[in-house]
C-alpha cells in the first residue's frame, strides 16, 4: 500500500468544467505539497500547505488542507487545456529519513 | 542556467551493461534525490542523501548505488542492468525539507 493515495487516477473533461482530485493517507503530516508534471520534464511545486483546515489559492487552483493533516484536495475551476498534465501529491516520510514520497498522481487531460 | 541537470536525457543499453546516470545542482541545495518513474507514472524515491547521511529506500537493489563526489553532484550507478530497470529516473535536490527541484528526466531504456 502506497502512503498517499490518489484519486482519481485518470480524468479527461472539457474545457471549463471544474474537477478536484483527492489525495488521502493514514498518517499525519506536518506538511504536503503538490507538484504538476508535464511530458518530458520533472515535477514542478504548486503550492505547500502546512496548517490543518488551510486553504491556498493559486489562480484558478485551490488546495485545502484537511483538519487531521492527513488528506488534501485540489479543485481546479474552469479547467483549460494547458491545466492538462500529471498532479502529483507529496508528503515527507518522518519514520524514514525524511525522504519525499509521492503518491501515485492523478492525470487530467482537459479537452478544448 | 538550468537549476537541476542530469545526463544523459536518454539511455540504450543492453542487459547485463554497468551505466551511470550524472546529476548536477547549482541551487546550493544540502540534499539530493533519486527518483524511478515507470510506465504508470509512479515516481519512487530510491536515495535521499546529504552531506551527512545516505537513507535508502528498502526496496532498492543493491545494483543500484549513489556517488557523490562533492555537495553539488550526486550520480547513479547502475550495476548488471535488467529488463526491468527501464524507466525514467529524476535527480532532485532541496533545502532539507522545502520544496523540491527536479532535474528533466533519464529515460533508460533497457535491451
């Protein structure tokens, strides 16, 4: 079992729909970020959220932290094609050196 | 300048061939990453190290091991490569636990 999970793990919608894509876990968190990656490059950080209950708005993204600090979601409104990539969540793994640990991600293609 | 750099951006080899993968970062970042991305897209952390400490994660053969000839590089040797070491492989780097910058991606493509 991964220790983040990701769901969905495909999602395809016309542009100006609106989405959220989930990512859950067992464990606490003293923090977790998301990253989007597209094809042929490395991840690259959207935001981090620190705070339990904490929203953060990027443009048209929000991501909420949830109160426990075990979950988090991303909502983006008015999807356009260029929001089309890999979402990724990420949180540090405090039991194993602190390395960053992904979960499995969420792919959106956004159609025009 | 690229923050992140590794090279080759693709890799082909035969099986049973030693490679290795360069990874560079000029952030000043204290601790680098290795990661795996298969076909899925899962992105697995292999090595995490800094100028102290080397931690690996438990499910990575001992083909595999991390060279780190000074702060700034840290590099991938791969020892008698399999079928399935195919996949892309990202160096990152950080500042303890901030954000992480990843490099483009080693596609390696085992034959």
């Amino acid at each position: 079992t991964q220790l983040l999970e990701q769901s969905p793990q495909f999602l395809s919608i016309q542009e100006g729909e609106n989405l959220t894509v989930y990512c859950n876990s067992s464990s606490v968190f003293s923090s977790l970020q998301w990253y989007r990656q597209e094809p042929g490059e490395g991840p690259v950080l959207l935001v981090t959220v620190v705070t339990g209950g904490e929203v953060k708005k990027l443009k048209r993204l929000t991501f909420q932290f949830g109160d426990a600090r075990k979950d988090s979601s991303l909502h983006i409104t008015a999807a356009q094609p260029g929001d089309t990539g890999l979402y990724l969540c990420a949180a540090r793994r405090n039991n194993a050196g602190n390395m960053l640990t992904f979960g499995g991600g969420t792919r959106l293609m956004v159609k025009p | 300048d690229t923050a992140v750099s590794q090279t080759p951006k693709y890799l082909v080899t035969q099986m049973g061939n030693d490679k290795s993968i360069k990874c560079e970062q000029n952030l000043g970042h204290d601790t680098m990453y290795w990661y795996k991305q298969d076909s899925k897209k899962f992105l697995k952390i292999m090595f995490s190290y800094n100028n102290k400490e080397l931690i690996i994660n438990e499910t990575v053969p001992n083909r595999f091991s991390p060279k780190s000839p000074d702060k700034a590089h840290l590099n991938l040797h791969i020892n008698s490569l399999e079928l399935g070491d195919s996949a892309v492989y990202f160096c990152a780097s950080s500042r303890r636990s901030t954000e992480a910058f990843f490099g483009q991606g080693t596609r390696l493509t085992v034959v």
